[in-house]
C-alpha cells in the first residue's frame, strides 16, 4: 500500500522548495539547541544531512531560480557555501562524515552556527516564490 502512495505523490517545484526550507527550520528549532540528540551529542551529523537535502532540492530548482531571479540563486550559493565551510569546521575526520560531539560546541559556536542557519534561512525562503514565477 505505501509503495503505491508513494509512486502517486506529486512534488512540484514549490513543494521541492518548501521542502527544503522545512528542512533548514527543523535544524534551527531542533538541532543547533542541542535538544534533539542530547544523549547521543550527534546533532552536528543530522545537522549537515539537513543542510545535504536542502542543497540538493535547491540544485535540482536552480536552473528555474537562476532564470528567474538570478540575484536570489547567487545569494543561495553563496550562504550554503558559507554554512559548509562552517559545518566543515567540526568534522572529527576530514575525509569522512564524522563530525564532533556536540556537548564539545561552545555557545559562542553555537550561536555562529544558529546565525548561518539564519543567513541561509532568509534567502532559502524565497525560493518557492522564484521558481513558482
């Protein structure tokens, strides 16, 4: 039964974009607090696959965005290569998905990596309305 629901669902641009915007807000309301892995500390983990969906829904919508409000895409590129260098910085192993724990991220960090979710947040927000255009 699910399988046949699945094969059904019909993801359009906008709901691609939502999508990835719904992503980046339960990083923010869930993983830069820390509450959401506190016994694990793996927040840092979820927070980058967060970030990994919401790129590639913005990749697959760029061409459409880029058309239609070239100004938007530039500023997209540019936060979610800032929010990865950030995110680089607390990989245990630089050749691996393995990042630090994060009871080891201070809040002056913390508060630096809430503000990237923040930066990108803003323009990541738009992107319905450019590719809807």
């Amino acid at each position: 039964d699910w399988q046949k629901k699945v094969g059904q669902a019909e993801i359009t641009p906008t709901s691609m974009a939502n999508g990835a915007k719904e992503l980046l807000d339960e990083v923010a309301t869930g993983k830069v607090t820390g509450e959401e892995e506190r016994y694990s500390h793996t927040d840092l983990v979820d927070f980058k696959a967060n970030v990994e969906g919401a790129q590639k829904a913005y990749e697959l919508l760029k061409p459409i965005a880029s058309k239609n409000d070239p100004a938007l895409a530039a500023e997209l590129d540019k936060q979610f290569g800032a929010m990865n260098t950030l995110l680089d910085k607390y990989r245990a192993d630089k050749a691996s998905y393995e990042f630090q724990s994060y009871e080891t991220v201070k809040e002056d960090q913390r508060k630096e990596l809430s503000d990237a979710v923040s930066a990108l947040g803003e323009p990541l927000s738009k992107l319905a309305a450019a590719v809807a255009k």
